[in-house]
C-alpha cells in the first residue's frame, strides 16, 4: 500500500467513526496535527503509531489493510471518542 492509499483509508475509516482528525490524534497521545499529517501524505506513522491507530479504531492491522472500508462489522465497533 502506498503513502496515498494509506492516507485515504485511515481518512475512510476515520471518518466513518465519526471523530475528527484532532480529538483522533489527541486521543492517541499525539500532537492536534498529527493524523491530519498521515492523511494529507506528508509522513506515514510509525509502526508502534500504526498500532495505536488499529487499537482507538477497534480493528487488526488486517482489517485496515482490507480492500472495502467495511470488510470488518463497522456497526460493532466502539471507538475511544465516542
């Protein structure tokens, strides 16, 4: 997958959970810019980031990498913000 499919996903799955992009990166313990920088392609987020995205997601890092934004049951999931 590369930098901009990345990004577009976690926006997809992002925004399917409702949050924003700030009260997202907040809740990670990472800067107010931080996963609006991921979803705009400037940088790609570490691997220990990477996990801390899946885990306030709910999901595998199988389930981001899943070709549809809902492969996984969206409607169960429960996220950190909500």
């Amino acid at each position: 997958m590369d930098k901009q499919a990345f990004a577009e996903r976690l926006t997809a799955l992002r925004t399917s959970a409702g949050v924003s992009a700030r009260d997202m990166s907040l809740s990670i313990g990472q800067s107010p810019g931080y996963i609006r920088s991921i979803e705009s392609g400037l940088c790609f987020p570490s691997m220990t980031g990477f996990f801390y995205i899946c885990d306030y997601l709910h999901i595998t890092p199988q389930e981001f990498f899943a070709e549809d934004v809902c492969d996984f049951p969206c409607h169960s999931l429960t996220f950190y913000g909500s």
